[in-house]
C-alpha cells in the first residue's frame, strides 16, 4: 500500500468538492448549527455535507483500505493512512458570500502530515504541499510558494480568525503578540493561512482547531519554509491552540511571547 499520492488524486477529489461548493456559494442554503465552546453560531449546511460525501465516495472508490476522518461524518476505518477533510473551512464566510473559505484535503500517514490541499473554487485557486515542495495555482498558472524570512515580531503581520472563543490565558498571550507585531488581521480562515506560505502573512494564531481544520495546510506551510505547531511547542495534527509561521526563528519569537 502505497503512502505517496499522486497530487493528480487531490484535485480530483477537490474537483469533485467544487462542484457542490460552487453550486451553492451565494445562494439559498439549508442551516443547522452545531455547538462549539466560546461561539454563540456554529453553522453546517447542506453543502458541506454533500461535499463532504462526494470526497468520501471518490477515496473510498479508490482507497478502500484508507481510513477518513471528515468534519461532518467523522471517522470511519482505522489504517495508518489516513484523510482528513473538511469540506468548508469557513462556513460563516461562505454563508456570507465571502471568498476566503475552502475544501481542506489533508493526507496522513502514521499520524503525521505529508501532503495537503486547499482549494478556492470561486477565486480559482489552489495551494497544496507535499513532497515536491509548496505550489499555488490559479487558471493553469502554477507557483512555487514561499514564506517570508521576517526577522522581527515587528515587522510581522499577525493573523487570526475571530476574537471569539479564545480563553483569558491565550488571550492575553494573544494581546501581547498583536501589540508586538506591525499589524493584525481577522477573518481570513484557512486562506488567511495559505498566504502564510504565500509570503503574504507572517504569524496565524487560532485559540481552538480540531485536526481537519489544520492537517491540510501543515504541509503547505512547512514545505513553503514555515513552521507550525499547538502552542506547547508539539505537532499539530492533533489540533488545538495552534501557531503558523513563516519561519523556525519568528515562530520561536511569537510562542516565547505568547508565553509572557
């Protein structure tokens, strides 16, 4: 059983998610909301399950001795190969019409996180890692991504998603880092994270992940040259309090800062 997937694969199962997504991208949507700690609106819709179902279909076709494990289905199978979805990351973006959701592929073998994808259908964009390294892509225009050698907090833009839902002691660690850095940014999801490996932003911080929020985007950071890990310093696959950044020596500064 082979744990390198051909990259071709995750485009087809992006492919595939696309289609849903798009159909439903600022039009009427059925909601549901499920309960997450520190927010008072947590929605699904019936296009993230959908997406989700057409990307499980499509691996377990061709997979079928992979495990997956996905946001809104859970986890079925329990080989060492293992996918991690999340057919929207963002839905509060996507019921509001803005473009900064995405289809999060994430592959792990052992635990560990060695290729990703995220795909932008409306912009037409995709960013995905592995282990020829970190591409964007955007209408047949293919990119090596790589991200910034900041030094300095000071010189730093620090992203995260929203206020809501961080704890008092992260939040006073998060303080501490937005007034450290040259500028802060919220809203951004997990594009806000792939402009991180893009050399567009430098530090993204998130109080509460769980694992098919950040598997996908682990490589795309570390191929691109960042860094990412739970705030304690260990890998982040598992979820959590999580920091992303663009370098080994500006992600020493921002956890030791976090850290007060």
């Amino acid at each position: 059983m082979t744990s390198q997937i051909d990259m071709a694969f995750f485009d087809a199962l992006a492919d595939v998610a696309d289609a849903v997504t798009m159909a439903r991208f600022r039009q009427p949507l059925t909601i549901d909301t499920k309960d997450k700690p520190g927010f008072s609106f947590d929605p699904v819709t019936d296009a993230d399950r959908d997406a989700e179902l057409a990307i499980r279909d499509l691996i377990g076709s061709t997979f079928p001795d992979h495990s997956i494990l996905g946001e809104e289905f859970g986890a079925a199978g329990d080989a060492d190969v293992q996918w991690v979805i999340d057919p929207i990351d963002g839905s509060r973006p996507f019921l509001c019409g803005l473009p900064v959701w995405g289809t999060l592929i994430g592959l792990t073998v052992g635990g560990v996180a060695t290729q990703g994808m995220m795909s932008q259908p409306f912009t037409r964009e995709r960013f995905w890692g592995g282990p020829d390294g970190a591409w964007s892509q955007r209408e047949g225009m293919r990119r090596p991504l790589h991200a910034r050698p900041v030094a300095s907090l000071a010189d730093a833009v620090l992203h995260t998603t929203s206020p809501e839902g961080w704890p008092g002691d992260l939040m006073d660690g998060f303080g501490r880092l937005k007034a450290a850095t040259r500028m802060t940014r919220y809203g951004g999801e997990c594009y806000a994270m792939a402009m991180v490996a893009a050399g567009q932003i430098d530090l993204a911080i998130e109080p509460s992940l769980q694992p098919y929020d950040i598997v996908a985007l682990i490589p795309i950071i570390e191929q691109a040259g960042g860094v990412v890990t739970r705030l304690d310093g260990k890998r982040a696959e598992g979820g959590g309090p999580v920091l992303l950044s663009a370098n080994a020596a500006l992600h020493d500064l921002a956890l030791r800062c976090l850290a007060g």
